[in-house]
C-alpha cells in the first residue's frame, strides 16, 4: 500500500500558490498588519488608560478599607421566655459602634494574610481649620506616615517640608495647599483646628502637598494617628479604619469578602468604593475592544475575498487535484494554510508596526500629572491580538477552503 | 492464459434529474482486461462521457455494481476512492489541466508525492524519466503554461503514468490536439497498453482514433450497442 513517505505537497502547492502571486498576498497581508497593529495598539493604551486612573484612585482609596458599619438597633426585640414581653424601640445607630474593637489583634491578623502587602490603621476626623474668625471645613486623616505613604504615596505630591518631619513632631500636620494658602500659613507655622468633637488643638505645620484633585488640597491634612485620637476624645488604641493593600488589586473585591469574614467587620474594595469609575472603566474597555476587533475582522475579509477569487480562478485545478485523489482534507488544507501563511506574515509585520507606534507614543510628553504619554508594550494585548489574528485568518481561509473541498470534479470537466 | 479482469461493469444505470428525470445509462455491462486498449464511441448525447466519469469512480451516483481488479468499487467512501484513484488510475482529459504555476517536472511529480510510494528523489528521477521517455527531457524544468498545446498533453500524459496506474482513462485525450500530435498521443498510448501492459478506457470521437483501437465500445441512448465494433 502507499504512503511509506510523506510529502507535504499540501503545503508546497499552497507556497507556491502564494509565491506566485505576490502583489495579492501582500495587499492581503497589509490589510492583516494594519488590523493586528491597532488592535494591540489600541488596547495597549487603554490598558495604559486604567492603569493611570487606577493610579489616581489608589492615591486616595486603600484596596479595601476594613471598617465597623454602623449599626442600627433592632427595633423589636421578642420576649426571651413566657412571661416576659417583647420590647420595641425607635431604630436608631447605636453609640460607638464606629470604632474597631481590640485593632491591634485584627490588625496583626490582616497582617499574617499572604495577600495583603500593608494594612495600616487609620483615624479620619472632621475638623476646621481656625485662621482668625474663618473657619474652613475639612479632613484630617490621623495615619501611620510612613504606612500611610507606602500605600498613598504621599511623598510624591509633598511640595514643601517632609514625611520624616510629621513623624518626628507629635502635633505636626502636613497640609494640603489649598488650605495653606486660605489659610495664609506656610511650613512652620501654626494652626488651630477643631474637631467635630469640639477638642481644639494648636498643630505645627510641618509640610504642604499638592495631588491632581484641587478639592482634596483644599480640604484634607494628615496628622498623626494619636492627635487624631485626642481630636476624638478616644482611648490611644481607637481605630475606625484599617487601610488594607493587597497584591493584585484586581482581585481585591474576592479578598474583601475573605477579610469581612475573617475579622467580622466591614471591608470594602475599592471597586464596590468606586463603582462609577469602575463601570466607566469598563465601558472604555468594552469599546476599544469593539472598535479593534471589527478592524482585525475587515482585515479577515480582506484574506477571505483573496482566497475566494484565487478558489474561482483555479477551480480547474482544484477538479483535477481532486480526480488525482487529493482528498478534502487536502483541498481545505491547501487553502487554509495559504490563509495562515498571509496571516502570518501580516501578524509580524503588525507586531513590529504596533511595536514601533507604542515607542514613539510613549515618548511624547503630555504634561499635567500624566507625564509622559501612559502606554507600555503589554504582553497580555501582544499575545491577544496574536490570538485573535490567527483565529480570524483561520477562518477567513476555512470557509472559501471548504467551498473549494466540496467542488465536485465531474461537473467541472463536464463543462 | 485467461485474461486477468481489470475493470467491469455491471448492470450500470444513471438518472440524470435535471431538468426532468431522464435515464442516460441503462444497464451497461462489460468488462475490461489487462492490457487492452478500449475506447468508449456514441453520438453525443449517448452517455458515453457520463459512463466514463462512473468508471472513473469520480461520479458515485448510479446503479448497478463496478469492480476495479476485483474490488467492489460501488458505496466506498470518498476518501477510500480519492486513494484509489490516487493509486490506481491516470486521467488524461481533452484539456491538459496542468498547474500553471508549476514546472513540467513538479506537475508530473504531484501525484506520486500525494501517494507517498517513494522518496522525493526517486519521485524526481521517475518524473524525468516519464518525461523522458515523451521526449520532453528539454522542457522539464519549464514552467507547464510556457508549453505548446501538444507539449501540455503530453506532461499530462507522464503526470497520469507517474503513479504506475492499473487504468488510465482518456476523455477525447486528442481533442484538442491536430493531427501530428494526435498520432503521437495515440502511439504513446497503445505502446503502453501492448508493452507495459496498462489497460486504457478512452472517451473519443474520433473515428480514426477508435478504429486504431484494440477494441471499441459502441454506446447509443444510454445502451451499449457493441461491445466489439467492427469497421
């Protein structure tokens, strides 16, 4: 019987087919390496895109912030036993219920998860800021510094004075720029502040910063976390907050509801803390995706209409192929791997164009706190659009190819 | 020594439904032996190409029972019958059907690489060889398109002798070609049958081509009326 060697004459027929008809196979391959090209373009920087403003989230908000809800009093409480009777009173938030109790131990708990980089307490006060007979509004966030800035990174937008000093001044306060220039005071200065507890308390301006957000600097210090506690009246263990990061901020929203059962509180991820930015976010994604997609799928048709007048120009040859007794299989295989191969070629060479576009793109400087313009070569939208390139072109060969398999050979050279 | 049967037909029939149901095959039946030159002769119209194309395993919808060297050719697979003909049977069709793509060598060498009997390099020199023996060792490495029509026929002929076939079969192999070239096609053709001992079933219309035949086959609507046609 036949078949003691094996010749790959479906591949040599379908290179030779390519080579001998180079100007369409380029133009093919061209359609290929414009769609491939902007599709890894296209969701390189929207990766970029999410990155950033992920960035700028995580400049206010912890992964997951761990924190005691408030909790409201049941308002009928039944009769235990006979003879006793039910008791109703009016719902309403049960006193110091914000606070966490025993934070030490939870804390060291937070600490001993594999998934959690930092976990730092927090003291948020509502205070205002005293200059004369203005009293301006604002935030205090009692912190851990150097915790504090690990996760914030404070030290970035600090404009005057330094982390190091807050730590090293117990009344220190490091203020946005905002509220310095209301409040017409400059490093070193003093500052009153009140609590919503009514506690005044004389603060040393240490440093001043500056974020994105003009609201934030208007508004908001830092202090230590003991001064925060004398601003609340509360114990030196008090906590209300327990700022956690993890590893992969993807997935905190899986680790939060592991951490709420785990310490019994509250923790909160900052995709459930920030959904309208999230769903924003998503819908960007979505889109680009689209948009990319639908060019890489042009890119196919351009492969699959080729491949088409190729298959009625040789139709004769395919018929005798077939009476010489190439099988199906062998037709499709013909044809797909010609698909491939222009697909191939157009991968490549849309991966050195994408490649070239992300270079020079992220070497233009857009100012702002942006800086340079935020695109990287992602490896995970690089293999994507390889992916996708392929199952396109795949297809784009399959379904002309499968046309050509079923040509019946007898009505061929009936004609 | 008896004969040994190479092909045989029995009982074939075909309907043809387009554009009304319509019999062009009713009951045919021979036989074919080693060795012998048959062409197949009738009117157009007279099923003769259609019975061709049956034989030829290429056209599975009929009646009746065909059997090639003693196989049951009727309801293989299409793929068992693709290997078969891959193997077994050379087509020589009025048009030559060659790659144009590809020189007159690599024509000749495509089914014998299908089939995978040999090394590349047995391929290639058994090739040349066939080309060689068409008097056409010059043109091997040409490309096929750049050849006269006579030329084409003749790679068309070493590409159908390339695998060895058991049959080779013809429809109008001279159609295309003058006379000159018509002579030299049908001498290649009967000096395979009588000296290599392959069997030839061809479609002709040519009455001179038949008559040179070892036997002609008479079809008229769609019934054999000789099976040993005299002139």
């Amino acid at each position: 019987m036949a078949g003691t060697h094996r010749h790959n004459i479906d591949s040599e027929i379908s290179i030779t087919y390519i080579t001998t008809s180079r100007k369409l196979t380029a133009v093919a391959a061209l359609g290929v390496t414009i769609g491939i090209a902007i599709y890894i373009f296209m969701n390189s920087m929207a990766a970029g895109f999410s990155r950033k403003s992920d960035a700028s989230i995580f400049k206010n908000v912890p992964h997951i912030r761990v924190y005691k809800d408030d909790e409201i009093s049941t308002p009928l409480s039944p009769a235990t036993h006979s003879g006793s009777l039910p008791l109703i009173v009016n719902p309403r938030v049960i006193p110091e219920s914000q606070k966490i109790i025993n934070p030490d131990q939870v804390l060291a708990l937070l600490k001993q998860q594999p998934e959690v980089v930092i976990a730092t307490p927090q003291v948020g006060v509502d205070v205002f800021y005293n200059s004369g007979r203005t009293q301006i509004a604002g935030v205090a966030s009692g912190v851990e510094i150097a915790e504090a800035d690990k996760m914030f990174s404070i030290s970035e937008t600090i404009v005057e004075g330094s982390i190091q000093a807050l730590k090293n001044t117990p009344n220190g306060m490091l203020v946005g720029v905002g509220v310095a220039s209301k409040m017409s005071v400059k490093t070193g200065d003093n500052i009153t502040i009140t609590s919503s507890r009514n506690v005044t308390k004389v603060m040393k301006v240490v440093g001043m910063f500056k974020t994105s957000n003009s609201n934030t600097d208007k508004t908001k210090s830092y202090i230590n976390i003991n001064s925060a506690r004398q601003l609340k009246q509360e114990s030196p263990s008090y906590v209300s907050d327990i700022d956690v990061n993890v590893k992969d901020y993807d997935h905190a929203p899986a680790y939060s509801q592991q951490l709420s059962f785990l310490t019994g509180y509250k923790a909160e991820d900052w995709k459930a803390a920030n959904e309208t930015l999230v769903a924003a976010g998503r819908m960007r994604t979505i889109m680009i995706n689209f948009i990319s997609l639908s060019i890489l799928l042009v890119a196919g048709f351009g492969i699959y209409n080729i491949l088409n007048m190729t298959i009625n120009q040789k139709i004769n040859e395919i018929a005798i192929l077939k009476a010489m007794g190439f099988q199906g299989r062998d037709v499709v295989r013909i044809f797909v791997q010609q698909a491939m191969l222009i697909g191939g070629v157009g991968i490549i060479f849309g991966l050195l164009c994408c490649s070239t576009m992300i270079f020079f793109l992220s070497r233009v400087y857009v100012g702002g706190d942006i800086g340079y313009f935020p695109i990287t070569y992602e490896p995970e939208m690089y293999a994507r659009g390889i992916l996708f390139g392929l199952i396109v072109t795949f297809f784009a060969g399959y379904f002309p190819a499968r046309k050509a398999a079923n040509v019946d050979p007898v009505s061929i050279f009936r004609k | 020594m008896q004969p040994e049967i190479i092909l045989q037909a029995d009982k074939i029939g075909k309907y043809f439904y387009d554009p009304e149901k319509f019999r062009v095959l009713n009951d045919i039946s021979f036989q074919v032996n080693r060795g012998e030159f048959v062409t197949l002769v009738g009117k157009s119209g007279s099923g003769k190409s259609t019975l061709l194309y049956i034989l030829s395993t290429m056209d599975t919808d009929y009646d009746g029972l065909l059997t090639i060297q003693g196989e049951r050719i009727t309801g293989q697979q299409q793929q068992r019958l693709a290997a078969l003909r891959n193997e077994k049977i050379g087509f020589v069709f009025q048009f030559h059907y060659l790659l144009p793509e590809f020189s007159c060598l690599r024509n000749v060498m495509i089914p014998a690489l299908r089939l995978g009997k040999y090394s590349r390099k047995e391929i290639e020199e058994r090739a040349y060889a066939k080309l060689k023996m068409l008097g056409l060792e010059d043109q091997a490495l040409k490309l096929s398109a750049k050849l006269s029509g006579g030329q084409q026929q003749r790679v068309a002929i070493a590409r159908a002798l390339i695998n060895d076939p058991l049959i080779i079969m013809g429809d109008e192999p001279t159609g295309n070609l003058d006379s000159k070239n018509t002579g030299i096609v049908f001498d290649i053709l009967k000096d395979l049958a009588h000296h290599d001992q392959q069997t030839i079933v061809a479609v002709t219309h040519d009455n001179d081509f038949a008559q040179k035949s070892d036997r002609t086959i008479e079809l008229q609507d769609g019934q054999v009326i000789s099976t040993r046609k005299l002139y």
